[in-house]
C-alpha cells in the first residue's frame, strides 16, 4: 500500500496554480501601465516642448584662474590677398582717315573715346600710319581742344599724350591738315588711341573684427601688424584704413613682419574694419593682427557671436565642468550681467538667453579664489515644435 504522507491534495494545488497567475497578471499589469506613462509623457514632451539641436557657440578648456592675470588682447585676424594687374587697351580704333585742307574749305575728322577713370589710367597714346600725303605737309592732331601734334608725319607715328590734358569720360580727338593756299591732303591708316590701365579689381580686401568697451577702455597701446609675401619688383604703394581712417600708406618690406603701426585711436568699440588697397602690384598679407596691452593685467574675456536668426530661434545655456568637488567661488559677466558661482559640484548650467544680444557677446570669470575648470562652454539649443 502506498503511504499519502506529504502530498498536497488536489484543492491545494490549484490554489497554488491561481495564485501564481494572478501574480504574474498584476505584474504584466504595471509594467504594460509604465510603459504607457513613460511612452505617453515622451510624447506629451515632444509635443509640447520639442526635440533640440545642440550646437556649441563657445568651447574652451580654461584650466587655473587666480594666477597670472592676461596682459593683453590679441587679435589674430585672417589673410588677405591683393592684386592690381597693369592690362593694355584700346581705347578707339579707326581704319582710315582722310582730311584735307584748300582754298575752298577744310575736310575735318572727329572721334570720341571715353576714360572711366583717370586714377587707374598709367599712359596714353595715339598711333597711325601715315599713307598717302605731300612730303613736308603738316597735320594737326588736337585733344579736347588743345593741339597735341603739329608737325611733318612718317609712315610710322606715335604720340604720347600728357594725362593733364585727359578728362574722366568722354574725350574728343579732331585731326585736320593744317591751312594751305595751295592745299594739303593726309590719308592715315589704323589710327588708334591705346592706353597702359590698371585693373583694380581685386585691390581692396578688407576685415573685421570686434572690440568690446571694457577691453577698449583698459588698452595702452594698439598695434597693427602683418607679414608680406611679395615680390620687389613689383609692388606699390599699400594704404591700410582703420574705420576710414588711413592708418599706413607706404611700400611694405617683402619676406618679413611689417610691424607697430599705432591704431589705438582709430579703434572704436563694437565692429572694427581694417581695409586694404594696393595700387600696384600683388600682396598677400599674412599673420595679421593687432595687439593691445593692458594699462593693468585683467582676467581673460571669452568671445562669441550670435546672428539675429539663432537669437529668435534658440535658447543659450552656459556650462561649466570642473576638476574636483572642491568649492568654487567665482563671479561670471556675460555682456555685463552678473551671475554668482558658489558650488562644490562638478557641473554646472545657467540660461543665459536672457542676456545675450544679437552680434557679439562675452564671458568673463572673476574668481574670488583660485579655481580650476576644464570646459565652459555656451550651447545654442533648438526647438522645433512637433505637431
């Protein structure tokens, strides 16, 4: 006979069973209910607030402050190159002439040509060739009014014209024979009038750059510098303007550093322009830029810009990460306004949209005791509204 000591009987066993399912039915339960929250509140997020972009306007890795203090601003600015090239042109052009002077009147020829700028005009001259005519005729060549030529003519002639007697614009040569009772008569061929011009296109650069009120005001000095890569033979003078105010006009020494030029007074706070023009000659201005020392040493100021499109468009947060958990004492500036750092933790993050400002902005960090920070960052957030 079989002993029944021990075993469960048949009731028990399903109550055991339904109890296990019930559990695992609770179970099931609340998962599936989390994970309809959590897929519910992501939604409501997105919808509601939106999914960024991130995009950094500023990373530095700024190390210790509270020792040496910055001296001076250096702004290093991007190359620049020039160019003005000497081209040959044709300013009128006639195949054939034919005056003649008598008894009974004269047979005159007028032509116009046109200077656009006298400034870029280096010579000018008229050529022809004489074809048919009486040895020891004479002919007269005037330009705007005034005789140029009054002479004998060979087959071959050119006549050098004094740019004093051009005008910008229209010019007016008039060729005649000169009055003969007997008369005389002239046939010239290819008469021309030709012109050495510089082409200025490419002789102008200019860059910019940003000085902000509370560096301009604590500067000493300002100075302009920049290395030339040029040739000897052909170079001219180089006029660099400062906010419109011609700051250098000279010939620059090729292969080597020009350097102190004073611009201190020319600069302005806000944008600053430095523009560039060659007048001969090509250039290519390397390591350029401009150095200011403090009247005192300050901390060191931290430079972005920001567009008028990122500003309605963005959020702008200011991060900080430290080396350790040591306590930091600091006051940051951005564009004047105050913030205090008074922490022990290792990241940090303040909404600056508020004091940003279309164009360029600033950070500055004034500890109030020694600090170490190895990254401050400005991140630019993006909000794009799902619908």
């Amino acid at each position: 006979m079989i002993s029944k000591k021990g075993a469960a009987k048949p009731g028990q066993n399903a109550a055991v069973l339904i109890l296990i399912i019930g559990i695992t039915i609770i179970a099931y339960s609340i998962v599936t209910e989390q994970i309809q929250i959590e897929q519910k509140a992501n939604q409501t997020d997105g919808a509601n607030s939106a999914i960024s972009k991130q995009y950094f306007l500023l990373k530095e890795n700024i190390g210790h402050l509270g020792g040496p203090k910055k001296d001076k601003e250096v702004y290093q600015l991007p190359s620049v190159t020039l160019y003005t090239q000497l081209k040959s042109q044709v300013f009128q052009s006639v195949p054939y002439v034919d005056v003649s002077s008598n008894f009974f009147g004269e047979n005159i020829a007028s032509y116009n040509f046109t200077v656009d700028d006298l400034n870029t005009l280096k010579s000018m001259i008229v050529t022809f060739n004489g074809d048919k005519y009486e040895e020891g005729s004479i002919l007269v060549i005037s330009l705007n009014g005034v005789d140029i030529y009054h002479d004998k003519i060979s087959s071959n002639n050119i006549i050098t014209l004094n740019k004093f007697s051009l005008k910008q614009g229209i010019n007016t040569v008039k060729v005649k024979a000169e009055s003969s009772f007997f008369g005389n008569s002239f046939i010239l061929k290819n008469l021309q009038v030709l012109g050495d011009i510089y082409d200025v296109t490419k002789n102008k650069g200019s860059i910019e750059f940003s000085v902000f009120e509370e560096d301009l005001k604590d500067f000493k000095s300002a100075s302009l510098s920049f290395y030339v890569d040029c040739l000897e033979t052909e170079v001219g003078l180089l006029n660099i303007y400062v906010n419109n105010y011609k700051s250098y006009s000279a010939v620059p020494d090729c292969g080597i550093v020009n350097k102190k030029i004073d611009v201190l007074n020319a600069l302005r706070d806000g944008n600053n322009l430095i523009r560039f023009e060659n007048e001969f000659g090509s250039y290519v201005l390397d390591q350029v830029e401009v150095s200011a020392p403090y009247v005192e040493p300050k901390e060191p100021i931290y430079y972005f810009s920001i567009d008028s499109d990122q500003l309605t468009k963005n959020r702008f947060y200011l991060n900080l990460k430290f080396v350790d958990r040591a306590q930091k004492d600091a006051i940051l500036y951005v564009n004047k306004k105050v913030l205090v750092l008074n922490t022990n933790r290792l990241n940090i993050t303040y909404n600056i949209t508020s004091y940003v400002q279309e164009g360029f902005n600033y950070v500055k960090v004034i500890p109030n005791e020694p600090i170490d920070i190895a990254e401050m960052n400005v991140q630019m957030k993006e909000r794009k509204v799902i619908d």
